[in-house]
C-alpha cells in the first residue's frame, strides 16, 4: 500500500497546479469575468488566462470596435427577422434562479477544490521523506503548460 501511496503522492503533485489553474480560471469564467459586456472590460491577463483555459492558447482575440453600428433585430411569433443577429443576453436579473444557484455552487466547489489540492501537496510534501523529488514534480508541474504554451 506505501508503493500506491508514493504513487499517488507524485502524480498528484504534478498534476496540482494544472487543477489550481482550471479551478481558478474556471470561476472566472462562471461570472462572465473573462469577457466585456456592458461598461465592464476585463484586465488583458484574465482574458489570456481564459484563452488557455478554453483555447489552449495564451492570446487575446480583437476586440470589435466600440463604436460599430449595431443591426437591429425584431422577433415577430418567436422567429427572428435577421437570423444571422440575435440579441445581446438577457440581463442577470431575467434568468432564473437555478442558473444562479448553480453558478454559486460551482464556484464553491471549485473553491473547495482549490483549498482540497493545495492541503494536498501541503499534506504530500511534508509527510514525505522525498520533498525534492515532490518539490521538482510540483515545479514540472506548473513549468511544463507555460513551456509548451511559449514553444
């Protein structure tokens, strides 16, 4: 059972900073946070960040020009006019209560996962007599998806 333990201390190590990134940047994206609407405009970084998460890569698409005219749409008996323009969302207070709910208990889960796997490599590096090895495989972990991003 110790070889299994040792086993499973090291591809958890690994694999830590990749599930902290998800978590994190998943959450962003739960909100919206990772995309301009209305007055709001996200910080260039969150939208990078959102790229890797979705895209698997670390670059921001054009932003459309502020200023551009928009087509007018008109729904007539639930069919839209101009089928290639739809509306804009509906506004946060027009959606129903259980989209929200689960966005929050999405985001609390992945608050509980970020807290469950930092506790983890706290847990595995310290109650390990190989905190070198635990320690570089943390280190590979985070450095091999910004290497492979750079490539």
């Amino acid at each position: 059972m110790m070889g299994v333990r040792q086993i499973h201390a090291y591809l958890s190590v690994f694999a830590a900073p990749t599930v902290l990134f998800f978590a994190l940047t998943g959450s962003l994206q739960l909100f919206s946070l990772h995309e301009a609407h209305g007055g709001y405009r996200p910080p260039e970084l969150i939208e990078k960040l959102s790229a890797v998460h979705k895209d698997q890569r670390f670059s921001v698409k054009e932003r459309p020009a502020e200023s551009a005219p928009r087509t007018p749409v008109i729904r007539q008996e639930g069919e839209w006019l101009t089928p290639a323009v739809k509306p804009a969302a509906e506004p946060d207070e027009a959606k129903p209560v259980r989209e929200l709910a689960l966005k929050w208990l999405f985001l609390a889960t992945a608050l509980v996962l970020v807290a469950s796997t930092c506790l983890g490599v706290w847990m595995a590096v310290t109650q390990n007599r190989r905190k070198l090895v635990l320690l570089a495989l943390l280190a590979l972990g985070a450095a091999a998806p910004v290497a492979i991003l750079l490539l």
